[in-house]
C-alpha cells in the first residue's frame, strides 16, 4: 500500500464535522498500486489467454477454410481461369488477415476497457482502505477527529462503519477522560490553594498538577473535530 | 482464537470452512471475474463454432467434390469399375445338371418298334418267349478320321502397367468420402465439447481461485475488525502478525501503529495521573475525592491494557 499522505485541511464547516468531500481524481486511481495492479494483472492474462486461444481457434478454422478452397481450385476446372483463382485466393488471404487484425484489435481493446474498469472497481476497495490507512496515521499520533464517512459507491462500507464505530467510541471515551483529569485538576488547584501547603511537597503537587495541565491541553487539541 | 503467541505471530490455518469471511466483497469480485470469463467464453466460443462450421462446410464441399476417376483397365479403353456386371445378359452356358437325363434317341428298326420290344433274347438269337426266329443287325465298324478342331485363339487386352494400385487408389478414393465426412463432422463434435468443457473448468476454477485470493483481503479486515471491535469495548490486547500469504500487509502495519498509538494515550494519561496522585499524597491530600477519581481511572485503564 502506497503511504498515505496526510489529509488536508478540511473545507467544510468544522462544527458540523464532516469536511467537504474528496472527488474521485484520475491521477490517483491507483492508491494502492500492489493490491489493484495484482487483481487487473490476474483478470486481464486470464482473459487475454482465453481470447487468445480462442482467437487462435477461430483463425486456424478460417484459415484451414481457406486453404480447403485453395486446394479445390487447383484442379483442372480452373485451369483455364487464373485471373479468377488468383484473385479467389487473394481475397481469401486478406479476409484471413483482416481476421487475425480485428481479433487483435479486438484483444488491446478488451485489455483496455477491463483494465480502466478494474482499476476504478479496484479503487472502490483500495479507497476506503486508503482513508482508514490515515486515520490510523493520525490515531497512532494521539489524534482522535471526527470520522468523516465514505463516497458514494466505494465498498467495504461495514469495515468502514465498525471502523468508524471504534474510532467515535474511543473518542468519546478519551474525551471522558480529559473531562475527569480537568474537574480533578480543578478541584486540586483548589486544594492547593486552600490548604497550608509549603516546601518541597507543595511544590511537586504543583509541578504535577502542571504537568497534568499541559497534557490535557495537548490531548484536548488532539481531540478538536478537526 | 486459541494457541500460542510465538514471537506476535499467532499460527492460524486457512480452512476451507471459512473461505467466505466477507461475502459480499468476495462474492462480488469473484462473480465479477466469473461472469466475464463466461461471457468471453461464450461469445468467442459462439464465434469460434461459426467458423468452425463454416469451415466444415467447406471442407465437406469439397470432400463431395472430389473426383475419384476410375482407370482404364486396358489400353486404349476405359472401364467403368463402378459399374455391377448385369448377369442377365450373359450368354447362357449349356450345361448339364445332375440328376437330368438326356434324351435317349430311339433305336433304329421298325417304323412301329417291334424291333425294340423287352425281352430274353437266346444265345441264337431266337425269341424264348415268342418262338420266332430274331432279325439279326451286323454291325460293320470302319475307322473313321475325325478332324481335328482349329486351335482357339483367346485374344487377351494387354494390361497397363500400375492398373492395380489404380484400382485400389480408386476404390480407396471412394470409400474415403464417407469417412472423411464423418471425420469432419466429429471433430466439429469435438470442439464443441472442448469448448464446452474448457469452458466448465475456467469457471469452476476460476470460482475457487476467486475466492481464495479475495480471502487473503478479507482475512487481515476480518482480523483487523476484531481488534476494532475489542477496542470499541476498551481492550487494548496485544496485535498480532497475519498469516502468510495474507495481502494488505502496509494496511495491517498501519493499524497496529494506531494501536500502538491508543496504547500510548493511555500510559500517558495513567503515568500523568499516578503522578498527581503521588504528589497529593505526599502533600497530605490523598483522601480528596478528585484524587479517589484519579485512582479510579487508572485502575480501568490499567485494566484496558492488560
């Protein structure tokens, strides 16, 4: 899987939560070149071997049809008209040929045709793998924001959903948290102003309750819709 | 899930059982591939016995055209081999049957016959029975000189040299176009089944092929949900590796880095609560209901970790 890149800023309204969304792009059909390109590699041999076979069926008919009438007009009926036998046989060898180029044609445009249908069908998986890729980029930095859901048409929408389901549920958890270590910081503060404490012991509260401050705010940043 | 962690790896064996994990993803995907191939099949397949047909027909066209010529069976006269011999105009051959009796002339003697009358003839020639005194016949034998018959002469056509393999070739030449006919039309047979069979097995194995490369996708999703799901109830277990083969490598490495990450968040929080706790105690608020809440939270992260 290609690195994701870090998700730009949001365009949409950040109270709300979802940004506006991403627009499927040409230039990056490909998120996930080993993925895709294995699954178009493996659709797109497989039926360039049967056309191919059967392709090779349908020439070597013809061409033995061919070669029959060939035969059949070397007899001595046709001595007398060459013109026409060499022209019979011309016509034949270009029909032939004309057979072996449309068979062709026809193989490059198939390959084609199923190939840009692969990638895109493809990118329907690799998409919504892709996106969850950069949540998890930001959840291994401590960055819990709102999970925006899929576009219209990509697949994996229940991984997606428990995925999302997880990500809101620790969230919301990791917010809980912040909101209990503040009322007890609060309530601390309080304590540690009210009541007579002094020395070394005084100041290591404080430091801890600093500490506890800083993290806090951090965590609450990390925690932000967006 | 059972067994060992060996070194983060967990040793589980693909089945057969559960091959469809995610159905909907592999079902597609597989049915997808399925389906062109059958089409492809079914369309070149379609074309390839229209040519083939065609090319039967040509073939047998020109099979019936061939001209098997019959050889002159001597020089300077063609024969026509074909043609059956029509015994009725054969000229009869006189010749005698057993059992029949050729016609025995009448003796000669007397115009009424007397002279052929039955009966014993004495050794004098009388008559025993009658009395009467026999005519005798004297016989005089001469040497007559029958002549000798002309000498037959057979006249027989000089036969060309190879008249035999003619024969042959040309007989061979007829009996061949039946068989070549049916030869034509049993290899048409024949592709049609080969088709028709080929056809089967790309789709069955392709059917099974699908599904087992799809389930080296859906595997690492399956195993990546579950550990979601354990996370969305606040377990943080330890991640494991995926099995070999497994695809979406860099997305599991992903995910075990965000664990990884979740699991940090909560040492964090557990190291800078322990610590404000240490501190209250030490400074003689330990019993404050705040630190009791701190307390309680550790010991439920604490716990999410284990």
């Amino acid at each position: 899987m290609t690195d994701p890149a870090p998700i730009p800023p949001a365009v949409g309204n950040a109270a709300t939560g979802p940004r506006a969304r991403y627009k499927r792009k040409l230039s990056n059909y490909l998120l996930d070149k080993r993925l895709q390109l294995r699954y178009v590699l493996v659709v797109t041999i497989l039926s360039g071997l049967i056309a191919g076979a059967l392709g090779y069926l349908i020439y070597k008919q013809s061409a033995d049809a061919s070669a029959s009438i060939e035969n059949s007009m070397k007899s001595d009926i046709f001595a007398n008209m060459q013109d026409f036998t060499d022209k019979i046989n011309s016509n034949l060898q270009s029909g032939d040929q004309m057979l072996v180029y449309k068979m062709i044609g026809a193989g490059i445009g198939l390959v084609i045709i199923l190939s840009l249908y692969l990638v895109i069908m493809t990118h329907k998986v690799a998409g919504p793998l892709f996106k969850v890729s950069m949540y998890f980029d930001r959840m291994a930095d401590g960055r819990l924001t709102v999970v925006t859901p899929l576009r219209k048409g990509d697949m994996l929408q229940d991984f997606y959903q428990s995925f999302q389901e997880t990500h809101d549920a620790i969230r919301a958890r990791a917010k809980a948290d912040v909101e209990t270590m503040d009322k007890a910081l609060v309530a601390l503060r309080d304590q540690q102003n009210q009541a007579d404490y002094r020395g070394e012991q005084r100041q290591k509260l404080v430091d801890a309750l600093d500490g506890l401050e800083q993290h806090l705010t951090d965590r609450k940043k990390k925690l932000a819709d967006r | 899930m059972t067994g060992q962690p060996p070194q983060g790896n967990r040793g589980y064996k693909r089945s057969w059982k559960n091959l469809l994990i995610n159905k909907r993803y592999q079902l597609r995907f597989t049915l997808f591939m399925v389906g062109l191939s059958t089409l492809l099949m079914a369309g070149l397949g379609f074309w390839v016995m229209r040519v083939a047909n065609d090319a039967t027909e040509v073939a047998k066209a020109d099979i019936l055209g061939t001209q098997c010529d019959p050889p002159s069976a001597f020089e300077g006269q063609e024969t026509d081999l074909d043609e059956e011999p029509d015994l009725d105009e054969a000229p009869a051959v006189p010749m005698k049957l057993e059992g029949e009796k050729a016609p025995v002339p009448p003796p000669p003697g007397d115009a009424d016959g007397s002279a052929g009358d039955e009966g014993d003839v004495d050794e004098d020639g009388s008559d025993a029975g009658s009395g009467k005194p026999r005519r005798k016949i004297d016989v005089i034998l001469d040497d007559m000189e029958v002549p000798a018959p002309a000498p037959i002469e057979i006249k027989v056509p000089k036969v060309r040299d190879g008249l035999k393999a003619e024969i042959i070739d040309h007989h061979i030449c007829r009996m061949g176009i039946p068989a070549s006919l049916d030869k034509l039309e049993t290899r048409r047979l024949q592709i049609l089944l080969v088709l028709i069979a080929s056809g089967l097995v790309l789709v069955f194995g392709l059917a099974v092929y699908g599904i087992k490369m799809t389930h080296k996708v859906a595997g690492p999703l399956f195993k990546v949900g579950l550990y979601l799901a354990k996370m969305r109830d606040g377990r943080f277990d330890k991640v494991y590796n995926l099995r070999k083969g497994d695809q979406l490598v860099d997305f599991y490495e992903h995910f075990k880095v965000a664990h990884a990450g979740v699991v940090k968040m909560q040492k964090d929080d557990i190291d800078r609560a322990k610590a404000v706790i240490a501190a209250a105690e030490a400074a003689g608020a330990g019993e404050h209901a705040a630190v009791a809440e701190l307390r309680t939270l550790v010991a439920r992260k604490e716990k999410s970790l284990d």
